[in-house]
C-alpha cells in the first residue's frame, strides 16, 4: 500500500518540513526497536511528495521508505531526516548511499547520528557525492524525541 502524497503539502521553511518529519518518526514506534523511530519527508518544489519512517529491524529505514513511496521525478529532491542518514551496509543497505543513487540534492537533518559506525560518515558521504547537506534543524525537538536512543548511542 502507497502512503505517497498526491495532494502535497505547501510549505515554506526548513522548520515546518522538520516538524512533519518528527511527526511521521512518532509512527515508528514501537515497532522499529531497537533502532532508533526516524522520520523522513521527500520534498519537491516547496511541496512533501512522500513519507517514510523506520520499519521493523531489517527492513526499511526512513529514507527508504520515503523513496520507495515515491515514484515522481528524481530532479530537484530534498530529503528532511530527524536523524542523520546511515552510512553503513548493515541488516539493511545504508541510507546515505540510496539518497545518493536517487539523485537527491539536498539532504536536510536535525541531527548527527551518535552510533559510532556513522557518526557524521552519513554527511560526509552525502557531502562528498556533491549532495547540499543542512544539519540542525529543529534540532532541540528532535534530540528531546530521540533521547532514549541518543543515551545509549
């Protein structure tokens, strides 16, 4: 079933597009555990074209969900993710490299990932592919959501 946005949202900030992926992080919960409840927003032209959260350890993480949702064109993309995209092949293939493969330009996050095997490889990864990264987002919000994960990262 395609959760894909076909109306949209319009908006206009980084904020409010952060404020909407923080919510859709909140339906990750609690079957994502142990991984942390990460929320993603595909926008396109000032409008969300589709959602994503974590799935169940082993499948989806955030931002494929988002991308697997969405079947518009690739040009022109920004992915806002409350926590930072992963760099790694681990249960699932890393994040940072599906967004970079889709085309993404711009990658907006809340916040660095504390789980050393990432821990800002993510954005370096991103960044190193030409991709726009902007770090800190509502990042207060988000870290405040995020605390049970944060402490044990």
């Amino acid at each position: 079933m395609s959760r894909a946005f076909t109306s949209g949202y319009k908006l206009s900030s980084h904020e409010s597009f952060m404020a909407l992926a923080l919510s859709e992080s909140k339906k990750a919960l609690p079957g994502c555990l142990p991984n942390p409840p990460v929320g993603c927003m595909l926008v396109r032209g000032g409008v969300v074209v589709s959602v994503g959260h974590t799935r169940a350890p082993g499948k989806y993480h955030a931002e494929a969900d988002a991308l697997a949702n969405y079947s518009g064109p690739l040009s022109e993309l920004t992915a806002y993710v409350t926590l930072e995209p992963c760099s790694f092949h681990g249960r699932t293939p890393s994040c940072a490299d599906a967004l970079i493969a889709h085309g993404v330009e711009r990658v907006v996050v809340a916040l660095v990932d504390p789980d050393l095997r990432n821990n800002g490889l993510g954005l370096e990864k991103l960044r190193n592919a030409g991709i726009e990264v902007v770090e800190g987002i509502c990042a207060a919000d988000v870290r405040e959501f995020l605390e049970p994960y944060l402490g044990s990262g």
